[in-house]
C-alpha cells in the first residue's frame, strides 16, 4: 500500500523551508520530493553577482537538509524584481543576471544544470525582502528509477514533463530569429502552443491537449499598462478554446517583460505520460479547471488553480476544500507548496502594507500548525482585475 509522508523542516509561521515528500508508491519505489521556499541572497551585497552568490548559499542548506543535490534539480523558477519601466535596463539587467547565472551553477553542481528555467520581470516593487534583486525557487526529485533531464522528470513508468516556459521566439525560414509576431495575441499564443509545445510533445507520443494538467501563462504588460486586462482576456480566449473541455489547472497573471523583450506571452505547461491517470474537476473558474490531479501507484498528486480575492484566510480555506474534493484530507495535511500572488501598485508604501495584511490573514490559518513551502512575489494583478491576492497550492497524498 502506497504512502507520503511530508516532511516540514524549519517551519515558520507562513512557510517551510525546506518541504520534503517521501513517497513508497505501490510498485514500491521510493522517491523523495525535495522544494526548498523561494529564497534571496541580501545577507551579502545588493549586487547581482553577491545576491546571487548568497541565494545558492540559502538554497544549499535547503537542498542539503534533505541529502539531494544540485543534480537532483529539475525546475528553477527565477523572479527578477523590475529595475526600471525601461526596456534597455531590463535587458542589462538580463544580460548581467545571465552571465553569473551558469557560472555560479556550473560552480556548485559540477557541471551544468540538468534544470529546466522559467524567468520573468515581476514587478517594480520586487518582493516580500525589499533589498531583494531577484528570488530562486528551485525543486528537486531523487530516486533509483529517477533520471531528470530535458525537460522531463522520468520515474520508469511515468513521466513528469516540466519544459521551460516558452515565447515566440524561433528560427525563421530565411535562418533569423524572430522575436514577434506583432500585436495579434490570439495568434501568439496559438504559436506557442501548438508550435513550442503541442508538435514537439507530438513527436514523444504525448498528446499534449489532454495530458496537460497545469499551465502558468504570463503576460508582460510594462510597454504599454494601459492595455493590461485587455491583454490578459485576450490571451485567456486563446487558452480556453485551445484547450475545449481539456482544461488544466493553472493561472494567469500580467508581469512587467518576459525574457524575451519583444514578446508578450509566455505559458509553461506541466504535461504527464506513461502510467497515469488524469482527473479534472469538471467546474472552470477563470478559465481553467479549478484543480486536476493524476494518479500513479496509489498516490495523487493535485494541482489547484490559483485562488484570488481580498482575504489570504479565505482563499486557503477555498483550497483546503478543493484538496479534500480532489480525495486528500486537506491543505494543513497534503499541501506541499503555496505560491502567493500579492497585487501591486505605485504606491509602495502602501504595497508593503498589503502584504503585511496578507501575511497576517495567512499565518492565522496556519496558527498551531507547520505550513507548506512558500514563495512570494508582487505582481500588476491575479487572475482577474481588482483582486488584491491570490494563491496556489499542490498537494500529494496515498490513495
């Protein structure tokens, strides 16, 4: 009979840090499930290179706690806080992460990363840590039958496909790249999908419709605010009617650019194949299934779509029911990880107030208990226009 058993370390009164799942599945593999909360490097100089160096400090003691590795890495999700409205200083800004990027990885992994990356401007108000350049998330798997690589986390009977987010950007028939398709995003967004994701997954046997349970889609808005729900709408039609009665879980929500500057849009998928069964909710809210789950030797993992509104208490709660409707017992119980969405404006001061309410509606929750992992960001806005926050979670448990 499977088991999972979650493992809290260093719990404070929002997050965990790190979240270890333990999973015995049926077949009687063992896996170990390893999300460290997002983490800064301002305990050494506001400067890329020395936060850098510092976040991989914080996040070496996440990894380490729980035996993995550098090499046990399969996703890196990297949060820049805007520097500027600036196009060219967001693209320096880029430019300058990137360069101590590989390096400081190469240094502490011995070699290249094996994970897959997602990045994007956030917002001019960065983060929870005001000092903060940038955030890392990062997830590690480890196991016998685990190898990761590729964008895929393959488990021998089933594979958990995790791709980088993906924009426009391609090579033309004339041998340029192309960074834009202009302002349709109807248009863009279809390419993405189709051409970025649905064709290569094609080309594996995946069907990537029907075995997609999770979508992040991001919308950079910062050339042009004034357009921001105009673009988000857009971007969610094209979603919906890809997707028909197949709809993931996920979320949208606008973020100052992409990695690619001349680009809008950048979805990433979650896609899982082999020996799995996928469950869907059957109620849409935003645009997506409000959860989906998968079931692989007696264990269900559920992805819940982003939750938003005013209160952090209220929108835990919403979660919490929609795990047990999903079969697990609840957040408190099953939750391995909460992503928090703080919706941000001009007024700093009064962004730093906001997130201090949400942190106080959000630890009252969890009072008496060992919350899940967290990240936090500010963000322009969550799922729909006018809402102050939002969250996600993803819980796992034995059937």
């Amino acid at each position: 009979m499977a088991q999972v058993n979650i493992v809290r370390h260093n719990p404070i009164a929002i997050f965990s840090n790190p979240t270890e799942v333990i999973i015995n599945d049926d077949n009687g593999d063992v896996v170990r499930l390893v999300e460290p909360s997002g983490n800064v490097g301002t305990q050494y100089a506001n400067d890329i290179g020395s936060e850098w160096f510092g976040t991989i400090e914080n996040l070496n003691k996440g990894l380490k706690i729980c035996g993995v590795h550098w090499s046990d890495v399969y996703k890196t999700d990297v949060l820049w806080t805007t520097p500027s409205a600036d196009r060219d200083e967001c693209d320096q800004f880029k430019n300058d992460f990137n360069a101590c990027y590989g390096a400081m990885i190469n240094a502490v992994a011995g070699g290249p990363i094996r994970s897959n990356r997602m990045a994007r401007f956030t917002h001019q108000e960065g983060f929870p840590d005001p000092a903060a350049l940038f955030e890392i998330q990062i997830k590690a798997a480890a196991g016998e039958n685990v190898e990761i690589g590729g964008g895929k986390i393959d488990y021998g009977t089933w594979v958990d496909h995790q791709p980088s987010g993906a924009s426009v950007l391609h090579k033309g028939a004339d041998g340029e790249m192309v960074t834009t398709l202009g302002d349709d995003l109807i248009e863009e967004m279809n390419f993405i999908l189709e051409e970025q994701y649905a064709k290569p997954f094609a080309e594996e046997g995946v069907d990537f419709k029907k075995q997609t349970v999770f979508m992040e889609i991001l919308v950079a808005i910062d050339d042009d605010p004034a357009k921001t729900w105009q673009r988000i709408e857009a971007t969610r039609q094209a979603f919906e009617a890809y997707y028909g009665d197949d709809r993931p879980a996920g979320l949208i929500y606008p973020v100052s650019r992409i990695p690619n500057l001349d680009s809008i849009i950048e979805p990433q998928p979650r896609v899982v194949s082999g020996n799995v069964e996928i469950h869907r909710s059957g109620q849409l809210e935003n645009g997506f299934s409000t959860w989906t789950g998968f079931s692989h030797h007696g264990v269900r993992e559920v992805q819940v779509s982003a939750v938003s509104g005013t209160d952090a208490s209220t929108q835990l709660g919403l979660l919490d029911a929609r795990i047990k409707e999903a079969g697990g017992t609840g957040l408190k119980e099953d939750g391995v990880f909460n992503n928090a969405y703080i919706t941000a404006g001009d007024d700093s001061a009064a962004n730093r107030a906001s997130i201090g309410s949400f942190n106080e509606s959000f630890s009252a929750y969890y009072a008496d208990t060992k919350p899940a992992g967290r990240t936090a960001q500010f963000i322009g806005g969550i799922q729909q226009e006018g809402h102050a926050s939002g969250i996600s979670t993803r819980a796992i448990f034995a059937e």
